[in-house]
C-alpha cells in the first residue's frame, strides 16, 4: 500500500515541494520517518496516531515507512502532520489518491484530531497558486490562504470534517480574505508641542523615506515624536502589504490569518542580540529590520546598543535586504526598513544645560557619540537636534498641526514621487530614498546655483560620495513637498543643514 502527498518545507522565504510518500508493507509493526526530518517531525507519528485514534481509526500494526523526499534538504516545522495523516488514510484505502493530488497539504494536528494553524501558509498558497494547485490548511487560517490568489482552498477544523469533505459526505465553504482594521492608537502629532524643527524633520523623513536620528536631553520628546511617525506615513500598498505578510506568516506573526495594511513599527529593546535584530539563529527566522520590512525601524537609546549588533545594519540600510550565511543555511531576507534612531548627547544627557550637565563635559559627549561608528551614521539622511521644551510650550502652547494634516503633505509627495519614477522607467521605486546613483541626474534636476552651492558645501564639510548622494535624495523630498520640479538652492540648504549632529545651544 503506497500513497504521496504534495507539501512544502521552506528556506528562508523560498518554498520547496516536498513529496511525502507513504509505504505500508507487512513486517514488525513500525513507524519510521526518514527524508532528514527534525525533532518536530519525528515526533508527528505520535500526534497522527493520536488524532486517527480520536476519530476511530487505527493505524494498520504494519511496518509503516514515511519518507519526505528529497531527501537530502533538512525538514523543520509541525505543518508535516496533516501531510502525514492523509498520506497514511490514502495508504489505507479510506481517501482516494486523486482528489489530494491538485493540492498542497500543511497543518499541525491536535491529539484530538483538530487541525492547527502553522507558520507560512501565505507563501506556501502563493506557491502552489503558481503550480495552479489548491492548499488545505487550518480553519482559522483560510482567510490567509485567499491572499494567494487561489481558486481551490479547503480551510477544515479537524480531521473528520477534512475526511468527509473530501468523500463529498459534506462541504466546508470557501474562506474569506481578513483584513485587519487599522487600530485607533489615538496618537497624533498635534500631541507635541513646540520642537517644531524636529517635526519639520520628521515630515521630510516620511515624505522620502529617509533615516533619521534624534539627539537630545532626556524628556525632550524624542520617543513621543518616532512614535507618531506612523501616523504620517501612507497605508501599505497591496503590493507591499503582501510582500510583509509574507514575512510575518513565515514568523508565525499573523492573527487569525489576517492581512494589515497599516505599515509595521518595531521597536526593540536595546539590549537585543545581533541575531535577533538582523535574522538568524538556529531556525534561521527573520530579524526585527525584517519584521519591519516597508515600515519602520525604532532604535531609542542608540549607543547602548551592542556596537557589533549596529553595524550589522549598514549592509542592509544600503540594500534593502539583508543575506544570512551559516554552515547549514544561506537565506536572503528583504529589509528595506525607515530607520528612526533616538539618543541622549551624553551619558547623563543633559550636554549643553548649564546648571544640569555633568563635570566631565564635554568629554563625555564625545565618549558617547563615538560608540556611533562614521560609516553608520553617513547612511542616516536627517540629524536633528532635539532641545528641551520649555514649560511654557506645554501648558500654554495651542496645539500644532495635526497628522492628518500633514499626511496629506506626505501623500501628495509621495504620489509626485511614484509619478515621476514611471516616467523615468522605474514603477518599482516608490520613495526617493531608494533612488540609485545612476538615476540621481535624471530624477533630482539641479538648479544650475544648486548645483554650485552642493559641490562647494562638499568640499567644506568634507562629505562622502554616499553623503553626496543623500543629500540630492533630501534635497529633492523637499522640493516634492513644496510641489517644485527643480531643485533649488534653498533646498539644498536646508538639506546639508540636517547631514550634521548639531551641538547643543
């Protein structure tokens, strides 16, 4: 008695067929898994037992041999149960071959025979509507599975009900794509007030897509203002929305199998290892600049931070991907992530504050600020300094604009920019941050006086060829915000006037 099953294992975000064939044969009773599985494959015969038994089937006391082909590609994940049971009730005579051959199988079952949900369905139903197969999964991730683009998706909640289905005993409906509503967080930009000159920064960072790092004391508002980000920035387009779905369903982070449009914030703690920051590990899963793949990427408290963990962060800041090699995998993950960055001048923070800051200043400050190395730094487009707010501005001071205000500044420039890039011939690009050298001539148009003003600037302030380049990318945001088709000495102006960490007054 033989039976195959089509299923899938993953590297990285790449899927690969896996054939599960199953082969009952008369011997000493035995259940054998073979095809290099790991610990929670080999440990599925027990959880398939169990759930055939809870629905009053036994499996055969034969020699039973399941071997997930090919053989030499190591196995990980418990989305091999389900795989694993159907194969086995094919075997037995009790499914038939042909109706499980135009699918794709994945899911975890419960001792009880219930079907649980797994990591990757997403990608794993992308794959299979390529291969114009369907994919059977879990109830509660049917939703997730539609965003594939499938005609044929059986989202089951337990075994039995997969078995009847598929005998045409009874029939379970088709799943619905989920979306998740964009939570209300209430948080708003006309919460800060004063630091008008770091929410002009903050403006210019959602426009273009830059990096940014905020300095300044300790209260001054720094948190609060990355915070509200978010709140300025476009929702994901269905294009980018599948692209982080993907990721978060290999990372086992969607809810219910729903799909948001809201764009991801991550903000990890600084005492994060570099593994977890940029992907890695054992099971090699995707880092937090992953995770936060077409959003944004908080960093607060930017020195504490293990210095060999920032400048992991340079590759992919230039990149936008980030490629992990160990001696048992090699995985590319996308990375392209806003990177928002928050830190005190000093050790004590208070740099610059007569009657508040520390003896050692200002050795201090220079102590601190070199943790940050020159190459990290000259990939952050903005430097703002952040000044501690006067009391008069938060008991007195009428609130400034609010984000959806300045989000329709934002939408408007990031439409100038999309319009501009298909025209050049370049749909992929969205924001001015990704643009590439070779594009530079054609995307910024410098204003003959601009132009001077920035080859002069650049021999002053000694800038680099990457902060040349970063600073056309600024420059021409600007002008997108002020509707200008050129760019212009003003532009340019208050562009190099954010490549350096300014000193406290």
């Amino acid at each position: 008695m033989q039976a195959r099953i089509n299923t899938v294992a993953f590297q990285g975000l790449d899927v690969v067929d896996i054939d599960l064939q199953v082969q009952v044969t008369s011997g000493m009773p035995a259940f054998t898994i073979v095809g290099l599985p790991d610990k929670t494959i080999a440990e599925s015969k027990e959880r398939v037992r169990a759930a055939l038994s809870a629905i009053n089937i036994n499996v055969p006391a034969k020699r039973i041999i399941i071997n997930l082909a090919p053989a030499d590609l190591l196995k990980e994940g418990s989305h091999f149960d389900l795989p694993i049971a159907l194969a086995l009730l094919c075997a037995m005579g009790i499914l038939p071959q042909e109706e499980l051959s135009d699918y794709v199988v994945m899911g975890e079952l419960g001792l009880d025979a219930s079907i649980l949900p797994v990591n990757g369905v997403l990608p794993a139903s992308i794959h299979a509507n390529r291969l114009q197969k369907g994919l059977i999964c879990a109830k509660s991730q049917g939703g997730e599975a539609v965003w594939g683009g499938l005609k044929s998706v059986i989202a089951a909640p337990d075994l039995l009900s997969l078995i009847n289905h598929l005998k045409g005993v009874q029939t379970l409906p088709f799943p619905t794509a989920k979306q998740v509503k964009s939570p209300e967080t209430g948080l708003d930009l006309a919460d800060v007030k004063g630091q008008e000159a770091a929410k002009r920064a903050l403006e210019i960072a959602a426009a273009g897509g830059h990096n940014m790092l905020m300095i300044g004391p300790p209260g001054a508002g720094k948190s609060m203002l990355a915070q509200r980000l978010i709140s300025i920035l476009p929702p994901l387009t269905p294009e980018e929305a599948l692209e982080t779905s993907i990721i978060h369903s290999i990372s086992g982070m969607l809810k219910d199998g729903a799909v948001s449009l809201s764009r991801p914030y991550r903000n990890p703690h600084h005492n994060a290892s570099t593994p977890s920051l940029v992907g890695g590990g054992k099971k090699a899963m995707p880092g937090e600049i992953s995770l936060a793949h077409n959003g944004v990427l908080f960093l607060d408290e930017l020195p504490e931070f293990n210095r060999s963990t920032l400048e992991a962060l340079r590759q992919p800041l230039e990149n936008g991907c980030i490629t992990i090699s160990r001696a048992e995998y090699h995985h590319t993950y996308p990375a392209r992530f806003q990177l928002i960055a928050a830190m005190n001048p000093c050790r004590c923070g208070n740099l610059g504050i007569p009657s508040m800051e520390c003896p050692k200043a200002p050795r201090c400050a220079a102590e601190y600020q070199s943790k940050l190395s020159g190459p990290l730094l000259d990939r952050i487009d903005i430097h703002v300094y952040v000044p501690p707010v006067n009391p008069w501005d938060i008991f007195e001071k009428e609130k400034g604009e609010s984000s959806a205000t300045v989000l329709k500044r934002v939408v408007a420039a990031r439409k100038i920019q999309k319009e501009r890039f298909e025209r050049l011939g370049f749909p992929e690009l969205s924001t001015n941050a990704q643009i590439k050298p070779n594009l530079l001539e054609n995307a910024v148009m410098l204003d003959n006086d601009a132009k001077n003003m920035l080859i002069k600037s650049a021999e002053k302030f000694k800038l680099s060829a990457r902060g040349y380049h970063r600073t056309l990318r600024l420059a021409r945001t600007i002008a997108d915000l002020q509707n200008e088709s050129k760019v212009l000495k003003i532009h340019i102006a208050e562009a190099l006037n954010y490549r350096r960490i300014k000193p406290a007054a």
